[in-house]
C-alpha cells in the first residue's frame, strides 16, 4: 500500500506540473490577444510587436506541454479519467497555440492599419473581442475546475460570436462600396474579425474537451440544445 500511494503520489505531482503549464500558457495567451487587440484600437505598435514576440515563448511551451504529457503516459499509464485529463491537457495546449498565432495574426494587421488615418469601423472590433475573450476565459476555468455544466455553457455561445463576425463583414462590405479608397483597411479588418471568430472555435473546443475530461461525455458536433442540457 505504501508503494501505491507513493507512485500515485508521483502521478499526481506530475499532472499538476503539467496544468500549471497549461495555465501558465493560457495567461501568456490572453495576455498576447489583450496586447494585439489594445494595439489595433489604441493605435499602438509597441503592444502589436509585444503580442507578436510573445508567441516564441507560447510556442515553447507548447513543446513542454507535449513533452511532460508523452513522458506521463508512458511512466504512469494512466486510464479511465486520470488518462482523459491528461489528453485533455495536452489538446488544451494545442488550441492555446493556435490562438496565440490568432493574436499575431491580429497584431501584425493592426500594425498595418496604425500606419493609416484611423477607420472607425475599428470600433466594431471591440464587442467581438469581448465575446471571444469571455468564452475563452470560461473555457479555462471549466478544464481547471472540471466544471461540466460551465463547460456546456460555452459551446452554444460561440453562435452569437459567428453572428458577431457576419454582422461585421456585411457593415465593413457596405463600406468599402462607399469608399473604395479604404479597401484595403476595410479588408484588414474584415481579416482581423474573422481572426477572433477562430479564438471563439479554439475556445469551442476547449470547452468540449473540458466536458469529455471531467464527464467522459463528447458533445462534439451537437446541436447547441443537446450541448447545453
């Protein structure tokens, strides 16, 4: 008994390694959308270039993550829910970095735009990244906390955020009509909302793989009804 208790012990300090990472990476995430979407409407090319340097470090630990979660499957092997957090862990990491690159993504045409006279269609922007930023805090949460209900919650939100971005693209299409001379700042933009419609999918799947981790339940490719029950 003692030796049982001392290899899940062991297990237990490393899954625990290996969501302090997952967190550490999910801030380094948020902190590098904070800083793209405040340089697009702050105007400010300092926070666009911070966002876009922070993906080095988000990239390596993502390379940590699956390391440390490879290294746990093969000492431990683990099974039933002990195996499910510990994809769960390692997938998390893979859509954290996939929204990271959203975030350069968004900053390098925020830097595009901040060399031209201010479009106020940016102003549109701002709902959307309040959406995205909400789901993907509420995802996180649901993966830590293992909290199913909060999970389930999230999916069908992402509708609203896909409503969000076709409302955008229709107010910035009419614009380019009646101003040709901005198409390119409109396409930008148009680029940029569909950038943050991509957060609110990683954060989609977050959420899905929180449900799965905590209840064993795939509520993938449900209807948003059979999602939220």
């Amino acid at each position: 008994m003692i030796a049982q208790r001392h290899i899940l012990g062991t297990f237990d300090e490393a899954l625990a390694s290996l969501r302090n990472n997952v967190l550490m990476m999910a801030g380094l995430t948020e902190r590098s959308l904070d800083r793209a979407i405040k340089g697009l409407l702050e105007r400010d090319d300092d926070l666009c270039a911070n966002a876009i340097a922070d993906d080095e470090e988000i990239d390596q630990l993502e390379k940590q993550i699956d390391k440390e979660g490879v290294d746990v499957l093969l000492r431990f092997q683990p099974v039933a829910s002990d195996l499910r957090r510990v994809v769960a862990a390692m997938k998390l990491s893979s859509n954290l970095e996939r929204m990271a690159d959203q975030a350069v993504n968004i900053a390098r045409k925020a830097r595009k735009l901040n060399q031209h006279p201010k479009l106020k269609e940016v102003e549109l922007i701002a709902p959307m990244y309040a959406q995205a930023l909400s789901m993907f805090k509420d995802s996180v949460d649901a993966f830590v906390r293992e909290d199913v209900e909060l999970g389930r919650a999230v999916v069908p939100r992402d509708e609203k955020l896909d409503e969000l971005n076709r409302s955008v693209s229709r107010r910035l299409i009419e614009r380019m009509a009646q101003d040709p001379d901005q198409l390119r700042g409109y396409l930008n933009l148009m680029f940029i909302s569909r950038h943050l419609e991509r957060v609110g999918d990683h954060a989609t799947n977050i959420a899905e793989d929180a449900v799965y981790a905590a209840a064993a339940e795939d509520i993938r490719h449900q209807s948003f009804i059979e999602a939220a029950k």
